[in-house]
C-alpha cells in the first residue's frame, strides 16, 4: 500500500470507478437525475480547468519507464519510505507489455501517471511529465534508483543555498563521469545502513561541475521555463541530459553536485536492453548533438550578459539566443512574428510555414502590435535584407562554413547545421561572403536550435 503522505501539498489523483449494481436491479434515469449528472460533469471539466495551472509548494518527481515493472515498485516504494519533503510521483510508462499498466492502476490514485501506446524514449516521455507536474521545483529520476534517508532534503538544501545554482545532481554507485563514488556494499541490503551515514548534510561536499547525467536531476520551475523542454531529436535515450546541461550554464547558472548525498543506481537497464540497437542510437544522438552544440563553450553564460536589460534579458530566459525575423507557433495556436524581442500576431495566412515551438517557448516573448501576413513575409524573403559584399541576403555564410544571420545592423552567428534548420534560416536569402566581409558589423548573441517537442497532453 502506498502512503498517502506522497500528496501532501498537492492534489491526489484518484480515479473514481461506479459501484456495481446488484443483479437485477433496475436504475432509473430521470430527466431531471441526468440534467443534473451533465451539469455535475461541465462544473468538474470546468473546475479542472481553472486549477490546471495551480502548483503546490513541494517537488514532482517525474520517472520514465519501459518494461521494469519490478524495479520501478521497488523506486516508488523507497520514495515513499525515505522523503521527507512534500513531493507527488509521476510516472510515464513507454508502452510497457510486462504488466507495468496494471501495476500503476494498482496503487490506487496515489501515483500519477500516464501509459502511452509507444516508446517516446526518455525525453519524450519525461516531457509528458513536466507537463503534468504541479510542484515548484521538478525531479527527473531513472526508475532503476533507490532512493534513501534525507536524499531530498539534501538536495533541496543544496539547490536553494545559492539562486546561481540551476540543477543539482546526487552521487552513486553506477554513473558515468565525477557523480560515481566508490562503494563499500556488495548486497544491496546494506546499501540504505551505508546510505544513512553517508547522507549528512555537508556542503563541503558540494561540488560544482560542467555535467550532470540525468539519473537524478533537480531544478526550480523558473529554471525549467528559462530552459525549456528536453529535446526529443534524441532518439530513445543518451545525450538528452548534455543538451539540457548546456542550456543550464548558457543562463549563466551553475550546475552542482550534491555530494552529501547518495541514491543507489542499478544502472541502465533500460538502454542495455537495446543491445545491438544502443550504437546506432548512440552514434545518431552523438551527430545530433554535435551539431547542435559545437563550439558553444565560448557563448557559456551568454544569456545573463548578452542584454543591457537584465530584467529582460531574465524574462526571456534561453529565447534570448532565439532569432529574430522568423514565424511562430505553439500547437493548434496562432502565428506570431518574432522581431525586436517580441512577437506580434499575424492577421492573414503566410505564405511559408510557421517553426513550431513550445508554448513556454512562445511565452516568453511580450506581445506587441498585429502584423499583416503580406508584411511579415515580405520580411522574411528579404525585403530589408542587408548589403554584403555587393549582394542582399538575410544569412551570411562564410568560406569556412560558418553561418551569420543578419538582424539591422547586428550579425548573429548561427550555431551549427541543426540551429539553421530548425528556425528555416536555411530558406531565407544566403549569399557566400569573404572572410572579412562582416568587419564593422555589430556583434550579437548566436542563435542556438530550437529544441524539438512531439509531445502534448
């Protein structure tokens, strides 16, 4: 039986089934019993809505699954044993065929959750998650962990000892890079007596890094909606976590290692399972993320020193190294201009597809006046594209292949193959410049890619 202390703060989800009638037994549908049941059920829709954004002041704690019903009972069974703080459990099933479903309906409303018809991999199933969420800070955690005494506390503890810091990671027993410590058990049963002295607060343990894995990480909700959703051009899994790292420390904020505490992982059941389909998947995500993020490191902390408005600069969060010049969308929502930092409503239908991005993405942006189909587009195709070289264009590619879109007077490196396609710079006016041929040009902040979202609840 799960307790029920997993909603303090938050609201429960229970699902309500009809009580069975007795054999025999006639009911009776009056006119007036059903006009009351439909005007019962538009309240609730009605309630349910007006309470969809209502957070509470404690951690959601999202887990991804895929066919480990054992290992995931045992991870809710040690979150409910050993939190302390106020905190609720989603999971996310991927379309498990051993029982998974059955186990989660089984627990009666304590645990959230949502069974898909297919495997979403990791960032597609933790991004239904922090949809759902409620909590004021937010927890990715692998359903391989156990979890032991203070472990939230502690990061908790961490995590809100400094605004700088944006995500916090444990360490443990099986993990890539600096969170793995050596460990004295060899049975799992002495794991939580080496846990319990071993989880003591000490922030001379605290250890800043440039990676967190995304076995266990925590963040504030502000953080989340600076950075935005975990990207799902990761296939299944891997490199998921280096992308949000990254997103992290271009606010400026830093990532650290809460070395006081312990969580003990099994260890990438699901992946392994994979077999001779973990390379492919690995070498695609490595290519995508190369793509993605070469040569960033000369823009890390780029976002907090990249506007004179700090307060705008904060407000926009990562949408400061989005581009101007470009059309909009959040799903089955409207067009927006993007320019000067805003986004502007487009009457009319545009000739040329809008870029869809999440509506946190959208949201950041203020709104200005309405703009007219035929004037945005007519931007877009260059109707105030710069003189370089003797040439209009809006993107200037350099001999070495580097891309600059040009915003006014300001050029704006474009970071990488994956960022010019995602935003379609690629179809906008490109010309072949010289090397020297944007000396003079104001410098702007890059422009990173979009990350990419499929999901929606």
């Amino acid at each position: 039986m799960v307790k029920n202390r997993a909603f303090r703060g938050g609201r429960r989800a229970v699902r309500q089934r009809p009580r069975p009638r007795r054999r025999g037994a006639r009911v009776r549908a009056t006119p007036g019993y059903q006009d009351g049941y439909g005007n019962g059920y538009r309240e609730g829709v009605q309630a349910g809505l007006a309470s969809f954004d209502t957070l509470f002041d404690g951690t959601s704690i999202i887990i991804p699954s895929y066919n480990q019903r054992e290992l995931l009972g045992k991870c809710i069974n040690s979150i409910v044993r050993y939190t302390e703080p106020s905190y609720e459990i989603i999971v996310i099933d991927n379309g498990s065929t051993d029982g998974t479903a059955e186990y989660l309906a089984s627990l009666g409303g304590s645990v959230r959750y949502r069974v898909m018809e297919r495997n979403l991999g990791f960032a597609g199933a933790c991004n239904i998650g922090l949809m759902m969420a409620k909590g004021r800070t937010l927890m990715l955690l692998n359903n391989d962990i156990l979890v032991t005494r203070n472990w939230l506390d502690q990061m908790l503890a961490c995590l809100n000892s400094d605004p700088a810091i944006g995500m916090v990671g444990p360490v443990t027993n099986f993990i890539s890079g600096e969170q793995q410590i050596p460990v004295p058990y060899t049975d799992i049963h002495d794991m939580q007596s080496f846990a319990s002295n071993f989880n003591r607060h000490d922030p001379a343990r605290w250890q800043d890094t440039d990676r967190l894995v995304g076995f266990c990480v925590l963040m504030r909700r502000e953080t989340f909606l600076k950075i935005g959703y975990l990207d799902e051009g990761f296939e299944l899994g891997n490199f998921e976590d280096d992308d949000w790292d990254i997103r992290v420390r271009l606010l400026g904020q830093r990532l650290v290692i809460a070395g006081d505490t312990f969580i003990h992982h099994f260890g990438s059941v699901s992946i392994r399972a994979l077999g001779d389909g973990f390379l492919r998947i690995h070498t695609a995500n490595e290519r995508y993320y190369l793509d993605k993020w070469r040569g960033w490191q000369q823009c890390a902390g780029i976002v907090a020193s990249s506007s004179a408005d700090e307060e705008r600069a904060s407000a926009l969060g990562i949408s400061e190294l989005f581009p101007n010049g470009v059309a909009v969308r959040a799903a089955d929502a409207d067009v927006y201009w993007v320019e000067g930092g805003i986004r502007r409503l487009v009457t009319g239908v545009l000739p040329f597809e809008a870029v869809k991005l999440s509506r946190i993405d959208l949201r950041r942006w203020p709104v200005g006046d309405p703009i007219e189909a035929g004037e945005a587009a007519s931007r877009w195709h260059g109707a105030d594209a710069e003189q370089v070289d003797g040439r209009a264009c809006a993107v200037a590619l350099l001999p070495d292949g580097t891309a600059y879109h040009l915003e006014g007077d300001t050029a704006r490196r474009v970071l990488g193959p994956a960022a010019l396609k995602s935003w379609n710079l690629h179809l906008k006016p490109m010309s072949e410049v010289s090397a020297g041929a944007l000396e003079g040009w104001r410098t702007g902040a890059p422009i990173i890619a979009l990350p990419k979202l499929l999901q929606a609840l």
